[in-house]
C-alpha cells in the first residue's frame, strides 16, 4: 500500500511540481514535525494518516531537534493529542497508555529522518514504530525493506480507529434507539415524524432494495437486523471519516481489519445458512467424478474469494478516497505556495463530495453483495 | 504493504465491537421499528382493501338501485300497458253488449210491430166478418124476396170480401 | 520496484475501467429500451461493476506487493 501511495503522489506532485516539491531533506537541524518538506514526508504524512494510531491527534505539531545519537528533543509544542489505552499481551496482560510512549527517537531511512518513540511499560522497554509495537530489545534493527526486524507482543491497544468506532457505535444507538422507542410508545397508528421518518425511509430500503430481491420473500427477515446493522454501520463509518476533524478523520472504514471482519462475518452467515442445494454444488459438482479432485478445492475456494473481495473493494474504495483528498491537499504544502490552493480546495472538494456518494454507494454494494451470498446459499433450486 | 496486513488489536476490537452492535440493535432497535413499519404496512394495505371494498358495495349498491329503478319502470308500464289492454277490452265489450241489446230491442220491436199487426189484422178481420156478416144479414133481409138478386149478390160480395 | 508496480496498477484499473464503461453503456441501453425496468438495470448493474471492481482491486493490491 505504501507503493501505491507512492505512486499516487509521485503522479500528483512529481509529476506536476516536480521542481517545487524536490526540496532536500536535513536530518541534523530543527525539523517541525507533521509538517511536509518533500514528497516522500507528504507520502508518510499521507500513510500516517489513513493508518491506525495508538494515539488521537486532534491538530498542532512538535518543533523539534535531532541529536546524533538518535534522541529528539521537543524544542516546542502546538500539538494537542489524546492518549489512548495500550493493551498488549506479551507474558500476560500489560495496560499502559499511549503516552509511556514518551521518549522520541530518530532513525535514517531511504535517506530520511524517521521518528519513532520508545518507552518503558512494567520494567519492559517497547519501541512504537510506525504505530506498531515491538520488543526494544538491543535496539531497533531494521531489514533492507525498512521492516523492523524486533518481536513483536500482540497489541489489542484501544487505537483510534477502536474508539472511533465506539463513537460510531453511540451515535446509532442515539439515533435508532429513541426512534424505536416511539414507535413502541406511540405505536404504529402516527405517522412517522422527524428522524423517525429519515430513518425509516434507510430501513425500508435496505428491506426492499437488498434483501427482499436477494435472499427472497420468504427467507429475508432472518436476516433482516444484520444486514441493517452492517449498512448502517459501514455507511457511518465512512462518514465519520469523512469529517475532516476531531473525532472524525478516522480512517476506519477503510482499514483492512475493520473490513475483513464483516467480511468474514458475512461468510459465515453464509455458510451457516447454505441448504442442502447450496452444499451439494460445492461437494457435489454436477461434472464427472473424475474432476471432483479438482473441482471441490476450486469451488471451495470461489466461497473463499467473495469474502476476499468484500475485504479489499471496502477497504481500497475508503482509503483511496482517503489519499486523493489528502494528495490534493498536499500540494498546497509540497509546493509550499498558498496559490496551488486554487487548484487542491475545489479538486478536493469535489473528490469529497464524491466521497460522500462513495461512503453510501459503498455501504450498498457491502450489504447487497453480503444479501446476494446469502441469498445463493438459502436459494431453492431443482438440480438438472 | 503495512496497510494491507491486518492488525490483531483492530480484529479483535472490530468483532466484539460488531457482535455487541449488532445485538443490541437487533434486540432494541430493528425488531420494533421492522415490527411497526410492517404493522403500519398491513394497516395501510387494509385500509386501501376495506377502501376497495366498500367502493365495490358501493357500486353493487348503485347498481341494485338502478336495477330496481329499471324495474319498477317496467313494472309501471305493464300495468299501464295491462291498464290500457283492460280498458280497450271494457270499451269493446261495453260496445258488443249496447249492440247486442240494441239488437235484441230491435228484433224484439219488430216481432211486436208484427205481432200488433198480426192483431190488427185479425181484429179487422172479425170487424170485417162481422160487418159483413151484419150487411149480409141486412141484405139478406132486403134481397130475400127476390131469389136471384140474392144469389148475385152473395156471390158479388164474397168475391169482393176476398181481401187476403 | 515501483514502477513496475504502477504499470500493473494501472493495467489493472484500464481494464476495470473498459469493464465497468460497457456495463454502464449497455445499463444505458437497456434502460433506453425499458424505461419502467430501470430500477431492476441499475441493480444489476450496480453488482456487476463491484465484482469488476474488486478483481481490479486485487490487481492493485498483488501489484503493490
């Protein structure tokens, strides 16, 4: 993925600025932070921003020094972030805070400065680098790609991303539940009013547009709250990442676990409801038996390919999404004049507004194609 | 490549997070308002049906009345028609009886004239006789001196009294 | 190393791009044609080009890698 944002912004800002944006970089003076000095910082800048983080930036950045042993001093501060819970289990459970994470460190890579923090938890020293968490051991080694080569404990940190879907999460509840509510207490003889309708007019279509065509009249109620609740759930994540500020921003929507998760989840649904019909055209293929050696692991494989296709269409839509408007506005700051501003805030406008039909039409497709498959495995069909 | 490598926190999180959703929307929210938006539907489908049908009674209601409209009309006019008929056959019958009897008098009235004639004629008849016989006798007493007159005579008036 | 990578990248979403342009042409057409089937079209058309869509993706994504 980093390649590809590589290419997007070598396309944008190589290609177009080249002169402008090809600034050298000084590792031995004051660096500000978070700002953009070459189009490689704009492709970190840009990564940074649609990865995870162990900690929520609201805005601001540091203005710091770099010593030659690898230290970083913080000369000043505009930076405003919230520390988040770090969980890790690495010989137990171990709970910290984002900021233990307090000594910064430098390190030379591809000819850049790269900054990563290291702090000690219960006795234990850890390193955070690029947002992912590994063993400091005798210090950070990189590989020649620039992996870090430490062990790594298993993270289940409260990143970003998690309390962005939490916030999510609340925010349908205070949408759905008090229109639930008066439904129950008013009952079904009013009209429906306000929010209620707005809402209603989501549920109805999800009902009559998804699962109704899919899965059919007879089968689509079972199935009725999932597929509710991944729509909504996608389509308010896509928003809420789509609001250029505190608490939104979050890239969550378009992060692959996020994704693959309900991809997942939509794969056993499926498969749990599969009839005998949608069994028997996986193991029992109507070709010669000869075939079936090959053709039972290729059918299998096909269920495994459509979860598979709903991770990374999800994933890659919002986080293209995500790195054009942030590419546009990063010309602003690779070519360092307030004037290409005419040019990136209508671009990037316009790519927002597209975002917006994206955040929706992208929710649809995950639900519809989720109601399809299931839809295919509780199918009733006469075999010929 | 670090964007396509899920990370094991963002999984985990993710599922619980999902499972917990999906649950308590399912329980607090999809089943009231899915169970209200179908009620509301039925409601509506049954008002637009018990619509329908009352416009079809409506209609069949309409639809008797004219037919009763239509026959009564046509009961009006077979009386009219029947009244007509009776009255025409009154008329008739009322003409055939006038005749009848004007027929009968008539008849009746001409056997009188010819009964009274009948009466007439015989009265005259015995007028004449008598009368005759009357003459006769004075005649007779006149005549009876000379023979031969009487004889003519006799003959000369029973040849004249052969009225009929 | 990366610009073989924005060959195959870009490969990939031509195709997707020729793809997903006759879905939309023959959509176009078809609800010319039946203008009260529109809703039905657009649905099919709507998943077809996802599927397209993913295969581009996984195009882009294997060539990132």
């Amino acid at each position: 993925m980093m390649l590809y944002v590589k290419n997007i912004s070598r396309i944008i800002t190589v290609a177009l600025f080249a002169l402008l944006s090809l600034l050298p970089s000084n590792a031995s003076a004051t660096i500000v932070e978070g700002t953009v000095n070459s189009s490689k910082e704009l492709n970190n800048f840009i990564t940074h921003h649609v990865k995870d983080a162990h900690s929520w930036h609201i805005w601001g950045e540091n203005k710091t020094q770099v010593n030659a042993d690898g230290t970083v001093n913080v000369l000043s501060s505009t930076a405003i972030h919230i520390g988040l819970p770090v969980i890790l289990i690495d010989n137990g459970l171990i709970t910290a805070n984002s900021d233990d994470f307090n000594e910064l460190r430098w390190i030379e890579q591809d000819g850049d400065t790269t900054y990563y923090a290291q702090g000690k938890i219960n006795e234990t020293e850890y390193i955070m680098f690029h947002e992912k968490i590994y063993h400091l051991g005798s210090g950070l080694k990189l590989d020649e790609k620039g992996h870090p080569t430490n062990s790594r404990p298993l993270d289940f940190s409260l990143t970003q991303n998690v309390m962005s879907m939490l916030l999510s999460v609340v925010i349908l509840m205070l949408l759905f539940l008090p229109a639930a509510k008066k439904y129950k207490k008013k009952g079904i003889v009013s009209a429906p009013t306000g929010r209620q309708n707005f809402l209603e007019i989501f549920v109805v279509f999800v009902r009559d547009e998804i699962a109704k065509p899919n899965i059919g009249e007879k089968k689509y109620a079972r199935y009725m709250p999932y597929l509710l609740t991944i729509f909504f759930f996608i389509w308010l994540n896509n928003l809420l990442g789509l609001v250029p500020f505190f608490p939104g921003a979050s890239n969550v929507s378009g992060n692959i676990a996020f994704t693959a998760v309900l991809a997942v989840i939509t794969y056993l649904v499926t498969q749990f409801s599969g009839n005998k019909d949608y069994w028997k055209h996986i193991l029992l293929p109507p070709v010669p038996k000869a075939l079936y050696p090959i053709m039972i692991p290729v059918e299998i494989i096909g269920t495994l390919t459509k979860p598979f296709a709903l991770t990374i269409r999800l994933f890659a839509n919002i986080t293209a999404g995500h790195i054009v408007v942030l590419a546009f506005m990063g010309i602003i700051f690779s070519a360092k004049n307030i004037g290409w501003a005419g040019l990136s805030v209508p671009m990037g406008l316009f790519i927002s507004v597209l975002e917006l039909l994206v955040a929706f039409l992208q929710a649809f497709i995950f639900t519809m194609l989720s109601a399809l498959f299931i839809g295919t495995a509780v199918e009733e069909h006469s075999h010929h | 490549m670090d964007l396509i490598i899920p990370s094991e926190g963002l999984l985990f999180w993710t599922t619980i997070v999902f499972v917990i959703l999906l649950v308590l929307l399912r329980k607090f929210a999809w089943k009231p308002i899915l169970g209200a938006v179908q009620t509301r539907e039925g409601n509506i489908q049954k008002a637009l049906d018990s619509a329908k049908d009352a416009e079809e009674r409506m209609n069949a209601l309409t639809a008797q009345n004219e037919d009763l409209l239509k026959q009564a009309r046509e009961e009006r006019n077979v009386i009219l028609r029947e009244a007509k008929a009776a009255g025409e056959s009154m008329v008739a019958e009322a003409k055939e009886s006038a005749q009848k009897d004007a027929d009968r008098i008539l008849v009746s009235a001409n056997e009188q004239i010819a009964n009274e004639r009948m009466k007439a004629v015989v009265e005259l008849k015995n007028q004449v006789g008598k009368l005759s016989l009357e003459i006769a006798e004075k005649i007779l007493k006149s005549e009876l001196d000379d023979k031969a007159k009487q004889e003519s005579l006799v003959n000369h008036l029973v040849e004249d009294v052969n009225l009929n | 190393m990366v610009i073989p990578a924005a060959i195959g990248a870009g490969l990939a979403v031509i195709g997707a791009g020729i793809g997903i342009g006759k879905i939309g042409g023959s959509a176009m057409e078809g609800i010319a044609r039946q203008p009260e089937a529109a809703g039905k079209i657009q649905t099919a058309m709507i998943i077809a080009a996802a599927l397209i869509e993913g295969v581009a993706l996984f195009g882009v994504v294997v060539s990132m890698g």
